[in-house]
C-alpha cells in the first residue's frame, strides 16, 4: 500500500495549494460534488463521481503518486457518523 513521504498536515497544505490554484479553476457546474485525486508532486489530478476511481486512474498514470482527495463543493472529502 503506498504511503506518503509527508506529514498528513503537508500533504493536505500542499493538496488544497493545488486545488485552489489549479483545479478551482478549471471546475464545471457538472464537477460539483465528485472526487478530484490530486498528485501532490506533479500537480496531476483525475476527477470521477467515484472517489476510488479517481485515485485509480492517478495511479495508473503515476504509479508513486503522492496522493491527496477531496470533493468539489465539500468542506470535508467524505463524513463519519450518522446524520439525525
């Protein structure tokens, strides 16, 4: 299983740097809402409704991704607990 050579904390720093700057931007109405995976190193990304795929395709293209995900629209990439 491929691990980070980061901090969670710079992983994430660097991972929302390159949304911002590079992802936000290129987001379509039809992108909220769906998984963007973001290497951390290149700045390539993959975005799919599937979070699982979308890591899928970075890695098929960069095996050693340092990988970070988040959702488009979403404060958090996925929530933990039950919703009342």
């Amino acid at each position: 299983m491929p691990t980070t050579k980061r901090t969670l904390d710079e992983l994430a720093d660097l991972g929302r740097d390159i949304f911002d700057r590079q992802v936000w931007p290129t987001l379509r109405l039809e992108d909220d809402g769906k998984f963007v995976a973001i290497d951390v190193d290149t700045s390539d990304y993959e975005i799919d409704a599937d979070d699982f795929a979308a890591v899928s395709r970075l890695r098929s293209r960069k095996p050693a991704a340092d990988a970070w995900l988040t959702r488009s629209g979403f404060p958090t990439t996925c929530r933990i607990g039950v919703v009342a």
